[in-house]
C-alpha cells in the first residue's frame, strides 16, 4: 500500500510544476496524461497487492506444513492496463525459511478475472510446483516440443528458452519449427494437457471428463505461459 502512496504523492507533486511552467493546452494535457499513466500503475500495484494477499491465503490454507516462507512475485512488472486481460498466469516464488525447499506458486486467470472492482476470485485457480514436480512438467514440455526424450537431471541442470534446451550456452535439444495454426499435445495428467504452439507452453486445465462437459459440466481453460515466466520459474527452483 506505500506504493501506492508514493504513486500518488509523484503526481500530486508533479502536475502542479508542469502546468505552472506551460500556461497553455499543451500543459493541461501533459498534466491528464500525467494523470492517466499514474492511475494506471497504481491499478496495476493494487492487483498486485489484493493477488500476493490472495497467494500468502492459499499457502496458508492448502500447504499448513509451510510455516516460514518468504512470498514475491515479478510477473506483472511491465504490465499495463491495456494488456491486463491478456495476462493467464500469475507466478509467485516461495522459500521455505525453515527447510530452504523452494517452491513456485501458479494463479491461473480465466477471463474476466480482473474488472472495475479489483479481482474475481472465482476465475482463480491455484497450483503448488516443487522442483520435482516442475522439472517432470518441463521434461514433458521438451518431449511435447521436440520428440525427443531428456533425463530430469538434464532439465534440472539446462536452461529452457526460446528456441529449446541450452547447456552452457550451447542448444542439445531444439525445439519443432512449425507454423501457427500447428498444435502439439500430450495428456499429461489428470489436472493438465500440453499444449506447445509457436514454441509457447500451453497448459489445458481440464475441469471435467468428456462425459460429464457433454452433461453441461464445466470446460477446461488453455493458459499460454509467457516465456520469461518460464525461464525464470525454472532458475528459481533449480538454483543453488
């Protein structure tokens, strides 16, 4: 909440000077726009703080064996308003102070999670990775992205981007060229489906069996995690 303060101290601060300087149209729009990108960030830093209070809550109700943990996130740094419904998936890296285990911590957004009141909780859907539990989806992800088979301690020890799987800066694995309306799936588990598309990671939640969708039951989502959420997910937990 002191961001959002300081925020709004800057343009209180600001907007005066520039209009005094500049007696004319062009300070008074200066001025608005002034206003209109602080509004911006500090809608955004207030998602921000009402999501990092929802992630402490989730750990603190679904993982009781986390005690002393240290919570943050990065994922919306650069995120303008325009761009907030486009954002599928929120990460937050968690510490574990007492064993030093680290975990990261996923919000997957169904649309319309984010509106003139805040966020709708209910478009929230939360996963807890460990490093095990994270390199096998990755090592699943590279199988699903290339055909080719990685050992765990492959993934653990490499680095994911772009174009496929470097160790000390040299590719051993790259991943398929295929074009943008191609799709390439594997059924990973009960909870998701690969989905690699233009060299992204898609992650299909599935909500129900075919059975029951065919009874009206819910519908899965397909979430697009941005590449810079993977490669930095993935250094976190397999950092010293």
């Amino acid at each position: 909440m002191k961001k959002l303060f300081t925020i709004a101290l800057v343009i209180l601060m600001l907007i005066p000077s520039k209009a005094k300087s500049q007696n004319n149209e062009g300070a008074a729009a200066a001025a608005a726009g002034l206003l209109a990108i602080g509004a911006g960030i500090a809608a955004i830093e207030q998602l921000k703080e009402q999501l990092e209070q929802k992630a402490v809550e989730e750990v603190l109700t679904a993982y009781p064996s986390l005690v002393n943990f240290e919570l943050k996130t990065g994922s919306l740094k650069g995120t303008k308003m325009k761009d907030l419904s486009s954002v599928g998936i929120v990460t937050f890296e968690i510490k574990d102070l007492d064993s030093s285990e680290k975990f990261v911590l996923f919000a997957f957004l169904s649309n319309g999670w984010s509106n003139q009141f805040g966020v709708d909780y209910s478009k929230l859907k939360w996963k807890l990775f460990s490093r095990n539990e994270w390199n096998k989806l990755m090592q699943a992800y590279i199988k699903t992205a290339s055909k080719i088979e990685i050992s765990i301690d492959d993934v653990a020890s490499s680095k994911i981007v772009n174009k496929g799987v470097q160790q000390n800066k040299k590719f051993i694995i790259e991943f398929s060229k295929i074009k943008g309306d191609v799709y390439y799936t594997s059924d990973y588990s009960d909870e998701f489906k690969i989905v690699f598309n233009e060299r992204s990671l898609g992650l299909y939640l599935k909500e129900s069996n075919p059975d029951e969708f065919r009874r009206g039951g819910p519908r899965g989502d397909l979430v697009q995690i941005r590449r810079k959420s993977i490669i930095k997910a993935h250094s976190f937990l397999n950092s010293n």
